[in-house]
C-alpha cells in the first residue's frame, strides 16, 4: 500500500473518501494528527498530513521519526511526499512541480536518524530519493497542463522563517534549484526505514534573490497553494493508477538492512521490537 505525505498546501483533497481513522503508539512519540486509509477511484493509501490535521505544526515541530515509522508498521510499501517550495531559479515558476533528485540539509534542530543509543550503522544517501519512481513519473506528467522539472537540488532549511538574502544567494550558488522546510530528515528516515520516496514540490514563490520580484509573502503563497492543490491531486491519481510504481527500486535493499554496524544480536533489547519492524 502506498503512503501518502501531504504538506502545506495539501493536508486534505477534496476527492478523498476517508476509509478509517488511524491513530498507533510509536516508540518516537506521537505522529502527524490526522493519519488515515482513504480511497480514491477505487485504490485505498495511507494519508497523513505532515504539519497536522489543522496545519498545528511548524516543520521543527513535525515528528518525522514517528511517521515514518508509522508508515513501516502500517505495511507501507513506497511514500510519495507533496510540499511547497520556493524557486531559486529564474526557469522553475510558481505553479510548476519539480521533483529534486539531491538534497543539502541546512536544518539545525531536528532529530535525524533511527540510529543512536548504542544502535549504530552508516546509511547512504547517495541517491536520497526513488529514481526508479521518479523515472516512471516522468511519463504520467506528460499530458498534464503544468510544467514539471526532474533532477533539480533541494535546500532544506529550519524554519519557520524565510531566508535572507545573503542566504537565497548562498544556496543559488551552491546549485541549489528549490527550497523548503520540510523534506529533511523525512527522506533519510524513509531510507534507514527501506521506504522508496517520492517528492513531488510544488513552487509558491521566488524565495527574496531577485529584487525585481516580489518577495515571498505568506498571502501570496497561500493564493498560489490553492491552485497547487488540484494540480498534485491529478499527479496523485496518476500514480495510484500506475500501479507499483517502486518496483526494482534500490531503496527496498537499503537503508538500515545493509547500514547497520553491529550483528543482530548485538541490538540493545529495548529496541530491537522496532528495529525489527523497520527491518521487514
């Protein structure tokens, strides 16, 4: 069953039909309010709304381990993440969708990893998200209205605050095509847990690099958002109507199976329960 993480902009789409309520205990603490089965056009999924159920959390806030984790435990096979970005360059527009293929974590505050606690290994993040779907991805947007970008760099930054203008130039110079809040640790934790992932973000604004630009603002954003809204929502049916679309992906071999330095035995008692669920 696929999951999917909808964030700003996408906590709820108007089409769902709402299967069950979910709400589990997870060894990290509460997940994301508003977990639930829902099914559209015949195909149930797992849905969770990244900052909550009423957008309550600020991206530092969001317990990425506990989702994650929830999605292991719920039989999750593959996770395909919705955001809401900024552009750094000039070619990627509000209302286009671009699925970055690398990340640079500028993030301060947030717990990264499953591992710690005498639970130790080194997990690569070479190629941090699901090429294998990405790729499938690229046919299903064809036919759609709206421009799509493969390939281009994430920054993740902490939040809750825009960037500088010495920072939004920083990060042009680093390569850096899009940036966000809320795509780190999600895509390593989706990695250690062996979860393909898929993010599909969708562009706001112009972060505040080109002054001949307005600046991004919290009410230009949520004007465009609206309209992001029904866009991710005919990605979203593509996908579902694909089928597996994370088959053969490198992600499913990975992760804390092959990163983990230390024999099994070796794994502190009191985690070995959900180690185990991570490991299936």
């Amino acid at each position: 069953m696929i999951a999917i993480i909808g964030g700003s902009g996408f906590e709820k789409f108007d089409e769902f039909t709402t299967v069950e309520k979910i709400n589990i205990e997870t060894p990290f603490g509460p997940h994301s309010s508003g977990l639930k089965k829902v099914k559209v056009d015949g195909t149930e999924f797992l849905f969770l709304s990244r900052h909550g159920e009423h957008h309550e959390l600020l991206p530092s806030e969001i317990n990425y381990r506990a989702n994650i984790y929830a999605f292991k435990k719920l039989g999750a096979s593959a996770i395909v993440s919705f955001s809401a970005v900024g552009s750094l360059q000039q070619e990627y527009a509000p209302g286009d969708m671009v699925v970055p293929f690398q990340y640079i974590d500028r993030t301060k505050a947030r717990i990264p990893t499953f591992l710690g606690g005498g639970l130790i290994g080194h997990v690569s993040l070479a190629k941090p998200i699901c090429e294998v779907m990405a790729n499938r991805l690229q046919e299903l947007v064809k036919p759609m209205a709206h421009k799509t970008f493969f390939g281009p760099t994430y920054v993740c930054i902490e939040g809750p605050y825009f960037s500088t203008k010495a920072e939004s130039h920083t990060y042009r110079q680093m390569g850096a095509g899009i940036i966000g809040m809320s795509n780190f640790p999600e895509y390593a934790l989706a990695r250690e847990a062996g979860l393909p992932y898929l993010p599909c973000c969708f562009v706001t604004d112009y972060d505040c690099w080109d002054d001949s630009i307005p600046h991004v603002t919290v009410e230009e954003v949520i004007k465009v958002m609206k309209n992001n809204n029904a866009k991710a929502f005919n990605v979203l049916k593509a996908v579902l109507k694909a089928g597996d679309m994370a088959q053969g992906s490198y992600a499913y071999e990975g992760g804390l199976k092959t990163g983990l330095f230390m024999p099994k035995d070796a794994i502190p008692k009191d985690k070995l329960p959900w180690v185990n669920v991570l490991l299936q």
